[in-house]
C-alpha cells in the first residue's frame, strides 16, 4: 500500500488525500455577521453533527494554504458568536458556489450569489431562504489547530432554532431523504447528488433484544465462502439465530434448490458452488433468510460427507 507520512509530503498533495480519502462531505452552508453588522455567507465541507443534547454542530474553515489567512468566516464568529447553518441542496449549488467566492471582506454573498436573506428569530445573521433546513446556533467554541495553511479552525455551534421546509417531510412530519436532493463534496472539483437510485436501507442491529449473530457464529463454510463477498456474508451474520434443521428439509422441494440438488448431489464442489451462487442471487434481492437457508443446505450437506 502507499504509505503517506504527514510532513513527507507537500501540504497540497496531503490535503488533495485527505480529502479524496474522506467523502462524501455534507456542506455547511454559513452565513455569519461582524460587529459592523456586514453579513458573510460560505459554504464548507469540514462539517457534520456530533450530538444532539444539546443539539451540537462543528464546522471548520480552514487557513488559506497560499495565504495563511483566516476565512471571514473564522473572524466574523470571533466579533459575533452566532451564525446559521443553511443546508444546501442541489437546486442551488451552482449559486452556493458563487458565495464560495473569496470575495473581500464586507461584500455580501447573498447579493453576489442572488439567494435571499430571510430574518432569524434568535440570532443575528439571517437564513438562506431556499435552504430546505436552516439551523440557527450559538457559538460555544472555537478551537484553533494551527497557524501554518491548511490547518482547521473548528466553530462548535449549540443549534437553538430550526427551521424546516414543510415540502421535504414526510407523512409523519420526518425529513423525507428521497425530498432533499442532497450535494456532498468530495476532491478536487468532484461533487455528488444523492438521489433515489443512491438511497437505500440498511437494518440497524442496535437494540439488545435484537442482535445478529456475528461472523463468528457462522459455519466454517460460510465464512471462508469462495463466492460470497464480505457484505454478502455480513448480511446473513445480520439474522438472530440459525435455521433449524426442519426448516433445511423444507427447502427440498423449492425448484431452484431441488434442481441443483439433483444436478450436483454427487460433486460437493460443484453443488457448494451452484448453491453459494444462488444464495448470492437471494442476498441481492434482499431475501436474506432464505439465502441462509440455502446456505445452511450446504453445510448440512458438508456434515453427513465427513461422517
């Protein structure tokens, strides 16, 4: 593997991996104002969620690589702890990216951009109108990591008014993910869209009452599969328990199993092979109890050849 040693490497080039390595990145998009009163909008890809009692965003604009200088971001947050996250959504990324702008201090990129500044009801900088969420925050912290280029200036926010376009949720006042027409950053010039084809649901095994077996209770065979992925396998880790023994039997007379127990029953490589395969197909269709099944016919099978 290339192996990369931060110091080694031209800040640039280090930073060109970093963030082709972490991605994709959602964007805060800021708007800030200083004690004159000039309102700032910016938007950054260094930024997520990281609680939610209290309700906490971080965000961080970086020092100028070439310049060392600190974005009027950093400055405005220091003269005015406040500041709205926006979040952005493809219909207005080509006018975000206008406001990414290194324009001088004191022009105002809701004008330069064309979005429209909407009043907060707490704090002071106001709200990009066509974001679908707006947060207003209060600023807790900022914590600087350094004074060379390149290096963060984290803005720890405490969110203390939301506001949410009605259009995006659903039935149940939820945001609706396939409504928010996601954009997240990734390298270089590259960006992503999140739409429906890129949406879908992964079970969650959190609770206690409901946890998967793990690879480790898996059969041998399974794990060590030639023609599962990692991620195949995973998925039928997922389930609670082990099929029972009745529950194999009646899988005989399933046509697809039974013509590959008829075709393959004298050659183990091949029908663990067919059989693998075809619990592949299943996994892919999400019927994952049934793939294990089919994969437990095997091992089952495995079982009465070594006796």
């Amino acid at each position: 593997m290339l192996k990369i040693k931060p110091g080694e490497v031209p800040g640039s080039k280090l930073h060109e991996y970093l963030l082709s390595a972490v991605a994709p990145r959602p964007i805060a998009f800021v708007s800030t104002i200083d004690k004159e009163g000039n309102v700032n909008l910016a938007p950054f890809s260094f930024f997520n969620v990281f609680g939610s009692n209290p309700p906490t965003l971080i965000f961080s604009p970086a020092r100028s690589g070439k310049t060392l200088q600190t974005k009027n971001t950093h400055d405005n947050v220091l003269e005015v702890d406040e500041c709205v996250v926006n979040i952005a959504h493809y219909d207005m990324l080509y006018q975000m990216n206008l406001a990414a702008n290194m324009y001088p201090k004191g022009v105002n990129e809701f004008t330069k951009s064309g979005l429209t500044p909407v009043a907060s009801e707490i704090v002071k900088p106001p709200r990009v109108a066509e974001a679908h969420v707006q947060m207003e925050c209060k600023v807790k912290q900022v914590i600087e990591t350094g004074q060379g280029g390149g290096a963060g200036n984290l803005i720890i926010c405490e969110v203390v008014m939301m506001h949410i376009n009605e259009n995006v949720l659903d039935a149940n006042k939820s945001i609706d993910p396939f409504k928010m027409n996601y954009i997240a950053r990734m390298s270089k010039q590259y960006w992503c869209r999140i739409g429906e084809e890129n949406i879908f649901e992964v079970p969650a095994f959190r609770m206690a009452d409901n946890l998967g077996l793990g690879f480790d209770e898996l059969p041998e065979g399974i794990r060590k599969s030639k023609y599962l992925s990692g991620n195949d396998i995973a998925q039928i880790a997922t389930s609670e328990r082990l099929p029972e023994e009745k529950e194999l039997f009646e899988m005989g007379p399933v046509p697809e199993v039974k013509l590959l127990i008829d075709k393959y029953g004298n050659d183990f490589e091949d029908f663990e092979k067919e059989m693998h395969l075809l619990a592949k197909q299943e996994i892919e269709q999400s019927n994952i109890w049934f793939a294990f099944k089919i994969l437990m016919i095997v091992e089952l099978t495995r079982e009465s050849l070594i006796q």
